[in-house]
C-alpha cells in the first residue's frame, strides 16, 4: 500500500536589523540567482531550493525570512546558506540572527555523521580508498557528490564535534579540541549497508612539518576502527545534455569516476585527466560512450585549459556540451574565462571548480 501521508512540515523564522535591508536584499537575490530559482516580488522574494523554501520581506529596518522544508537537513542547509550570506553582504553591519521554530541550538548538525574506517587499501600508488561506515545514510544519496570529513585531533577523546550555532552556522569546537575539514567526493554510497566509500590522494609526507595535510595524513594512516565526522552532501551534479567533456587532475577523479558510472547509454562523453604519471591510471566503467584520454606531468604536453580550448565539440556545430572541470584554483579561473567569455557558453552548461590551491592549505 503507497503511503500518501504529506511529508513533516518544518518551519522557522527570524528577523534581521539591518541599516539597508533592500540593498543587502538584493545582493542575495543577484547571487543566489545561479544556484537556486528566485522569485522577486515587491517587498521582498522567494528563493526555492531542492531541499526547501525561503521566503523574505522587507520592512522597517530589516529583512525577515521564513523558511520551510520536509527534514530536519534541508531545514539546516536554508539557515546556514541564509546566514552566511546576509552576513557576507552586510558587510561591517555584522547583524544578529536568531531563529525560531524547529531545530534546537545545541544539537548535532542534522547533516552530520559520525564514521569509523571499515577497511583501506590503494587503488594506485597515491590514491587510497577509505571505506567508513555510519547509520542512517540515505540523505547522502542526493543533494550533492561531495561531502566534509571531520579529521578530529589525536588525543581528544571522545572527538568533539561541530552543534547547531543560535545564527544557522555550525558552532565549533573550541582550540585545541576542533577537527580539522577537507572536502571530497563519495565515490560509491551504499545505504543498505551504511557504507561510503572516498577516495583519497596521498599528497605532501606526514613527517613534514611545511606541508600540512590532514586528510592525506589521516589516509595515510588510517586503521579499522578509527573515527572521523561527515557533513553533507553538496556540490558536483552536471545538467542534462548529448555531450559531455570532463576535465580534472586527481583531485577531481573521484568525481569524474563517479559520475561516468551514472552516465546514460546515450551519452557521449570526453574524458582528460592529469596525473603524475601512467601508475595513476584508473579503469573507468561507464555505461555510455567514453572517450578517455590520460595527461601525464612526467612528460610534455598540452595543459586541461589548452586541451579545452582545442576541443572539436566546441567548433564542430554540434549540440553544445556540458563541461565540468575540477583542478587547481589559477587552472579554474583560466578555464571559466575562456568557457564562459570567449567560448560564450551559458553558465547552466557548465560546472567548473577549484579543487585546491597551490600554495595555500585548507579548502
């Protein structure tokens, strides 16, 4: 028998002083615009997002909002994309935001879970596959590939872990006792196991003290029993098209991996990943037609950006494909110019992101 119970309905609300709340509104709708539907109205708007509902208003000194979803995560995920950015956008206004309704100050993240290691092993000389498992991982399956793992410090024992601030954003713990987090992508998810599988490049030496890498570290390391966190998912799903290109180095491969198996038949799809060197090749099963071609650092040849460029897909009159490149910040920025400026590509054709940063460490 179908269930045709309606599902929850949460709610909350709060109302934010600030000294030019339509301006603030209006950056929030300008930016937001690329992510989530918006609907702009007289005195306010409404944003709608695959995991709930915000709507705003102005009035007398301040904007307030009320949100709406079907669980406790999707409620989370309006607060904190809310909160982070009103306060972006207010700029040196830093305004108070307290909301009221369902979800309780305090409580563990409804987006976070709490990991053990189950088994490591190498699936090329620097690529280490985790395998972690958690409960009550279905709303891993959607909204998203990547998620944050939370490497706890040695020592804290038990780790502590990252509670429902009174603003929406994740309270932290405090110096020596928070975890440490770095973003990567669910390469296999099983639910009925309760089972996630990353993949996790070996970057950088746990014995060198100017190259910190907590999550190489923690790969490198890694033993069955061992405990991290996980928040999520979000980022990384592609539009529907004919075509495809994937760009990335190894930072994006999981990624890559992921969304080849999940291709349909009908799809063609180019491939160009760079890696050191041929030991970090991968088998890619894909249901579709790949075409895979694997850059090497060890030897000359054209960078993702100049291959991009020389692509026939762009010049040949055909469908316009869907690109999606994942690699360092600087190759980023040099792909997004040419895709959506000179190569003049609509933005919903495209996903291009900053995997990491030479030179900097974090996120």
């Amino acid at each position: 028998m179908t269930d045709t119970r309606p599902s929850p309905r949460l709610v909350s609300s709060a109302r934010i002083a600030l000294d030019e709340p339509a301006s603030v509104l209006d950056r929030l709708c300008d930016h937001l615009s690329e992510y989530v539907t918006v609907e702009r109205r007289e005195g306010g708007a409404t944003f709608v997002a695959e995991y709930g509902s915000a709507r705003a208003n102005i009035e007398a000194g301040a904007v307030v909002v009320g949100l709406e979803s079907t669980d406790e995560t999707g409620l989370s995920f309006l607060k904190l994309t809310v909160a982070e950015h009103l306060l972006a956008f207010a700029g040196d206004q830093k305004p108070v935001i307290r909301w009221s309704g369902d979800g309780k100050v305090g409580e563990l993240l409804a987006y976070f879970r709490e990991m053990r290691v189950v088994s490591v092993g190498n699936v090329t000389p620097l690529m280490r596959r985790i395998v972690l498992s958690g409960n009550d991982l279905a709303r891993f399956a959607k909204g998203g590939l990547h998620v944050r793992l939370l490497f706890p410090p040695a020592g804290i024992v038990p780790p502590r872990w990252p509670v429902n601030g009174e603003d929406g954003r994740p309270q932290w713990p405090k110096g020596d006792e928070k975890p440490e987090a770095r973003i990567y992508t669910i390469r296999h998810l099983d639910v009925t196991k309760g089972e996630v599988t990353i993949d996790m490049l070996l970057h950088g030496d746990d014995d060198d003290d100017d190259h910190h890498s907590p999550g190489a570290d923690f790969a490198r390391n890694a033993r069955p029993g061992d405990i991290v966190g996980m928040t999520g998912p979000g980022g990384g799903s592609i539009g529907e098209a004919g075509r495809y290109i994937l760009l990335g180095d190894e930072t994006a491969l999981p990624a890559i991996a992921r969304l080849l198996e999940t291709m349909p038949e009908s799809a063609r799809v180019s491939v160009f990943i760079e890696v050191a060197n041929a030991d970090e090749e991968q088998v890619l099963p894909s249901p579709a037609v790949v075409d895979l071609h694997w850059l090497h650092r060890d030897a000359a040849g054209d960078s993702l950006a100049a291959t991009l460029r020389n692509h026939s897909w762009l010049t040949d009159g055909g469908e316009t494909p869907f690109i999606l490149a994942g690699c360092e910040h600087t190759l980023a920025q040099e792909i997004r110019q040419f895709v959506l400026k000179e190569a003049g590509i609509a933005r919903e054709k495209c996903s291009i992101a900053a995997y990491w940063r030479r030179g900097s460490e974090g996120e």
